[in-house]
C-alpha cells in the first residue's frame, strides 16, 4: 500500500471503514443489557479540577492531535475545498466515536473495570452475552483493532518515508520504504517488552514527549513559513 501511494491507502480506509462503524455498533447494541448507569454516577463528580484536566490533556494528545500527521500526508495535495472543514469534520466525527465507544466502556465495566484493564473495549466484549448463544464477542473490537492499526501504521510509515526523503532531498520516497519497514520491526522487538511496560510508557510519557512534535514543532513550522511567505510577498 505505501509503495502505491496514498490513494490505495484511501481505497482501502474507504472499503473498511463501514465494517468498523457495523463493529462498533453492533458491539454497543449487544452491550446494552449490561450497561448499569450507576457506574457513571455523580457526573463529573471531582474533588479537584486538575484531575480532569490532565484525562482532557491526555485524549487531546492521543488520539486527536496526531491528525498532524495528516499535514506530511496530504503536503502535495491540490484541491479547492478547505482543508479546515475535511480536519474539523474529521476531528468531529472521531470524537463522537471515541466519546460513545468510553461512556460503553464505563456502563459496562464500571471505573475499576476501565481503568484496570489495558483494552477495555476488548474485556467489555468478553461479557457479551445474548441467549447463551451469541457469546464472547472478543472478535469485534480484535476486528477494529486489526483494521485501525493497520491503516494508521501504513499513514504513518508514508509520513516517515516521505519525511525522510524530504529531508534528504529525494524526488521520490517509494525507494527507501523497505528499509524503514525493516527498520521499524527490529525497533518493536526492543523498545518495550511487553504490553504492560508500554501502557506505562503511554501512560507517564508520551503525553509529555508527543506535545513537543504535535504541537510546539508544527507551530514553529507554521510561523517560519508564514514569515517566509510574506518576505516572498513583498518581494
């Protein structure tokens, strides 16, 4: 798919995407027996306001901010419709998603549950349950899981490859896609060791180390090139 281009990779987002929104759909309606909205009762009941603010500084980090990636995807792109209504309808769409998908999660497995277990939407599947005959449903979320990842690792393997040969001064990324692939395979064998250390990693770290490329880099970006663009304006 990276060596075809982005339009295969769209091809492909456009052919999966309806059976992830069946997935998860159809997870949320055979879950709804056992959701208990006890489990998010008070409402934003919180001693302090910090606490709330960093979760909402940690789902701004991830997932929503890392639509920036988009930004070395999309580089070449000619088009007359505003990039800010495809980002913004985007962004709007997947936050729906991500709220229904966390307020399923809550119902079903109550705070301890979510917090607990390193994929809730996976051990909310295991508690479905319809008839004894329709049971385990581990398989939906493993789907979307599959599905996702694969169409966000081959984004941001074209992003990495076009990153590189932009820096480099190369016309062309498809040359160097192989040897970043193996490179980026031999990188997941040790950079963590498990499941656990990485939640860990996620959970510490990255918030604080990804701000620095998603946000304080692409705002240094966009003023230098807008410095750069009025000195070739008045020129």
């Amino acid at each position: 798919m990276i060596n075809e281009g982005i339009e295969v990779i769209a091809n492909v987002t456009t052919i999966f995407f309806p059976l992830l929104i069946i997935f998860i759909s159809g997870q949320i309606i055979l879950l709804i027996p056992k959701m208990n909205i006890n489990h998010i009762r008070p409402i934003l009941y919180v001693n302090e306001i910090i606490p709330l603010l960093k979760a909402s500084y940690a789902t701004l980090v991830f997932p929503f901010i890392e639509v920036i990636i988009l930004t070395v995807v999309l580089s070449n792109f000619n088009t007359k419709k505003s990039p800010y209504k495809v980002y913004l309808l985007s962004l709007l769409f997947g936050g729906i998603i991500v709220f229904t998908v966390s307020i399923m999660n809550l119902l079903v497995l109550g705070e301890d549950g979510v917090t607990t277990a390193y994929f809730p939407s996976y051990a909310s599947a295991g508690k479905i349950d319809v008839g004894k005959i329709l049971q385990r449903g581990e398989i939906i979320p493993g789907s979307v899981m599959v599905i996702g990842g694969l169409i966000k690792a081959s984004l941001g393997l074209l992003a990495s490859c076009k990153g590189f040969a932009k820096s480099f001064g190369c016309k062309d990324y498809r040359f160097i896609v192989t040897p970043v692939s193996l490179l980026l395979i031999n990188l997941t064998y040790f950079e963590f060791e498990g499941v656990i250390e990485y939640g860990e990693w996620v959970a510490t770290i990255y918030h604080y180390y990804a701000f620095l490329f998603v946000v304080i880099l692409p705002i240094i970006i966009l003023i230098a090139t807008e410095i750069k663009k009025k000195r070739l304006t008045n020129n």
